[in-house]
C-alpha cells in the first residue's frame, strides 16, 4: 500500500498533509517507519 493510499483510507486530502502530520507524530517520516517494519515475504 502506497503512503497516498494510507493517507486516503486514513481521512487525509492529501499525501503532503499525511506526510506532514505523520512525521510531526511520529518523529520520522512515513518512509522510514515503513522501512523500519517492513517484512520480508
């Protein structure tokens, strides 16, 4: 699942004001917390 499509199932307008309010929650970006729990198949 793509970071728009988290934001969209998730209420946000827009992936730049997903990402931003993520980032500011969570302290890191979208991108990087995904990476981090990634799992491998």
């Amino acid at each position: 699942m793509s970071i728009e499509e988290i934001g969209a199932a998730v209420g946000f307008d827009s992936p730049v004001t997903f990402r931003h309010h993520s980032t500011r929650s969570m302290k890191t970006p979208p991108s990087a917390h995904r990476r981090a729990f990634r799992t491998t198949v």
